[in-house]
C-alpha cells in the first residue's frame, strides 16, 4: 500500500439557485429540478422618503431601515403584491429586478 496515490474525488457543484433563491430558473445540480422564480424588487435610496407604503404593502420584503428608509429584507413570489407596492410607492423609489 506504501507509494500507492489518491486522486481526490471531484467536488459536486451546487447550483447557485440553491444558496442564492432570488436569482431566477436556475437548475439544481442534484436533482435537476427548476427552482420557484422569485422577484427582488430593488429600492432608490436616493429618492425614498421612508413613508413606508412598501412596509405597509409587503411587510415580510420591505422594512424601514435605521436612516429611516425603505430596505428589502427579502424575496417574494407574489408578483401582484410587489406591483401594488411599486404603484403606491409616492415617489417611484421602487423597481422590479
């Protein structure tokens, strides 16, 4: 057994899908299945005003943060609630990814 070498086995690779579930119809490397699309909406700092229409809206996506602005603290699936939310947004701080 002296002398004798391993080759180590290669690594399977996740599918990012799995780690990361707002990047969208990504494939897992297991089993092959399509992951549920899911929508990021994004948030200009710049022209929020912290009204918290998007709060009030989805409150498991957005959150007001500690500068008193809107911050998404997460994804949702539900594309009708995050268009109601970008529509009540007063100043037009919300967009879809």
């Amino acid at each position: 057994m002296l002398g004798k070498t391993y080759k180590k086995k290669p690594k399977k690779i996740r599918s990012q899908a799995v780690f990361f579930p707002f990047l969208l119809r990504k494939k897992c490397a297991y089993n092959g299945a399509v992951q549920e699309e899911l929508t990021m909406p994004k948030i200009d700092k710049d022209l929020c005003i912290g009204c918290g229409m998007c709060m009030g809206t989805l409150p498991a996506v957005f959150n007001i943060g500690d500068d008193g602005k809107a911050e998404v603290i997460g994804s949702s699936d539900d594309e009708a609630s995050i268009q109601e939310a970008i529509a009540n947004c007063p100043v037009g701080a919300i967009s879809e990814d």
